[in-house]
C-alpha cells in the first residue's frame, strides 16, 4: 500500500487499481506522513497540526502540540512505536508514543486512547522485531511525566551553526535505532541514544533533503548531487558521475531488492527553496543507477525528459512488488512504472500538490 500526502488530503494506491483514490483527511495539506503498519498513520498538516489514526483512516484525533513549541515542520516514525516531531523558530525535537492519550482529551475519547495505547504500541513493537528479524525493539518507549507538553518528550537539538536564520530540520529519518536529522544549510546529523546528543556527519554538502537506507549503506541527496556511505554515515563518497548537469538532488530512493539500483530527481543548482522556486527555477529530470551510485544516467523511457514548471517530491519503490516505483511531482502530478523501469506512464493528474509518500508494511 501506498500512501501519498497531498494538498487536499491522504491518498493511497494499491496493486490492481488503476490510479490512486481518494483515502482521508479531505482538505488538509498534508506536508508529512507516516504508516507504521497494523492500521496506524500520523500526519502533519501545513497548519502544523499533527494527525493519529489507529484505524487506518477511517477515524482521526488532534495531538497538541509540545506547548511553547515553534512551527512543525517534519515528522518520522521511530521503530519501537514513537513518533518523533521537529519544530521551528525555536528549533525543537519531540518524541511521543504513537496513540498516548492526552489530558487534553475529553473523557470518553481519554478513556478509549488509553486502550488503546498499550495494543498500538505493542503492535508496532511486534512490526519493528518481524522487520529486523530480531526480537525485542530499537528504542525504550517512556512515559513522559510532564503534562503541558501533552505527551511530548523533548530532545536534545542538533548544535547547528547555519547560513540559513534561524536554522530548522529539513527532515528526520530512522534506521536500526539511530536517528537522522537534516538541518537546512548546516548539513546532516546523527544520534544513537534516541535524541539524547547529537553529532554532525563530516564531508556532506551543507543542504540534505532526502536520505534513504539499505543495510549499512547510507545514501543522502544533497544540494552538491548523491553522495553515499557504506559504514553507516561515517565517511562519505560523492557518487555524482552522470549528474554533473543536475547535482541538486531533492528525492531518492532504493530498489529493495537490489541496492545497487537507485532513482533520485535532480536538477542544476542555483535556485532558491521554496515551492515556487521548486516548480518555477529548476528543471527536474529522472536519474538512474544500476552501480551503487557509481555512474547516473537519465532515464526517459516514457519519462518526461524535463520538468520545466514542476519537481519531483518523491521517489517509492513498493517492497512487496520491487519491479513497482512511483515518483510524485509537487504539482500533484504522479508517474509510475510497474516493468522496473523499462517504461514509465502517468498514475495520476487529477490530485493537487502531492508532497510526500510513504509505504505501509
């Protein structure tokens, strides 16, 4: 299942329908999502409101936010059943267990929360132990003692000196319990204790916007191309060759399957962020590598060759069906290919602003 964060709301696409439906959340832009498995999904709206659904959609619930916290901009789900919540002007981090019921609730949806927590918790517990294989979970989940941060535990913030005032988290990742933060203009960040401190990875350009993982390889999309590491974020090489023309890469991601293959949407350097600059200043095109990143050539094969007034949000393969890749443009326009990419067609025109996927176990 694949869920796609719009600006009139959730849709998803499965296997065998033709095009992507309509799922929830009607009229809220959706900037951020996340689909831990077993029904859960929690969603950050362009209002900075953060959205829980226990059911898979059919029923949702408003979590405050941390008091006194700035504006959100990012969510991620921890491995273990937290949701982990960057803010802005100040810069903060916030972990909060998935489902927690809040004082701010009223009594019977209070009472109903706290059901069931326990069985959210312990089915994304359940989920992270198939997923690595092991049993047992990445993370100690805490009860947060605090009551005016409605469940929310801060964390320690990236120390980051940026050309970017005030700096803020571009985007927050996960993998095997540690903890990746992109910081705009002050470059990427690493945690091992959940938050606790945090050290900047040397050798990567100033600006990350997308990170994906497979194994120990770590591989980040930067504002100086496709830069890859394969000792967990420790040293980096620069796995440009091919995108010399298009080294802003804002979207990637990994074949299942085979990470030696890899798709990212580049475009030149020297616009400006934003979404008007996005769709207006860069011409995005689809990248390909069959290398581990060593060579990039561009992919047309039914692709647009250019996006003159449009840009590619994001990159998905479907870990059930590896031959299936979806990419997103922040127009709301969606590609696809289900023949690993020897062809590509378009999946969908009729959405507007799609921004983010994400896949549900």
């Amino acid at each position: 299942m694949l869920y796609i964060g719009t600006d009139l709301g959730i849709y998803r696409w499965f296997s065998g329908t033709p095009w992507p439906i309509f799922h929830s959340l009607q009229g809220r832009a959706i900037v951020s999502l996340v689909a831990p498995g077993g029904g859960v999904l929690v969603a950050l709206d362009d209002g900075a409101r953060v959205w829980e659904s226990l059911n898979n959609g059919i029923d949702w619930r408003s979590v405050p936010a941390p008091d006194g916290a700035g504006r959100a901009t990012t969510l991620a789900w921890v491995e273990g059943g937290e949701v982990v919540l960057a803010t802005a002007r100040p810069m903060g981090l916030y972990r909060r267990p998935i489902g927690l019921a809040s004082a701010t609730d009223a009594p019977a949806a209070f009472s109903r929360a706290k059901k069931l927590e326990d069985a959210v918790i312990g089915r994304a517990r359940t989920l992270a132990a198939r997923i690595r294989g092991v049993s047992g979970t990445t993370a100690t989940l805490e009860r947060p003692a605090t009551v005016n941060l409605h469940g929310w535990v801060p964390m320690a913030n990236p120390a980051a000196e940026s050309a970017a005032l005030p700096a803020e988290v571009r985007l927050i990742a996960h993998d095997a319990g540690t903890l990746y933060a992109a910081v705009t203009g002050a470059g990427l960040w690493k945690s091992d204790d959940l938050g606790g401190s945090w050290s900047r990875l040397p050798g990567l350009p100033d600006d990350v916007y997308a990170v994906r993982f497979a194994g120990k390889m770590v591989v980040a999309g930067t504002s100086g191309g496709v830069w890859i590491s394969g000792d967990g974020g420790h040293t980096w090489a620069d796995s440009s060759v091919g995108l010399e023309n298009a080294r802003q890469v804002r979207a990637l991601d990994i074949k299942p399957t085979d990470p030696k293959v890899l798709l990212a949407g580049a475009a030149p350097v020297g616009a400006g962020e934003g979404p008007i600059a996005d769709r207006g200043g860069l011409r995005f095109a689809l990248y390909e590598s069959k290398d581990a990143g060593k060579t990039w050539k561009h992919v047309t094969r039914g692709f647009p060759e250019l996006l003159e007034s449009d840009s590619i949000a994001d990159i998905r393969y479907l870990p059930e069906d590896p031959t299936y890749a979806a990419i997103a443009l922040a127009s709301g326009e969606m590609w696809n290919t289900n023949a690993d990419g020897l062809w590509w067609e378009p999946l969908a025109r009729q959405i507007r602003g799609a921004r983010a996927m994400c896949v549900a176990p």
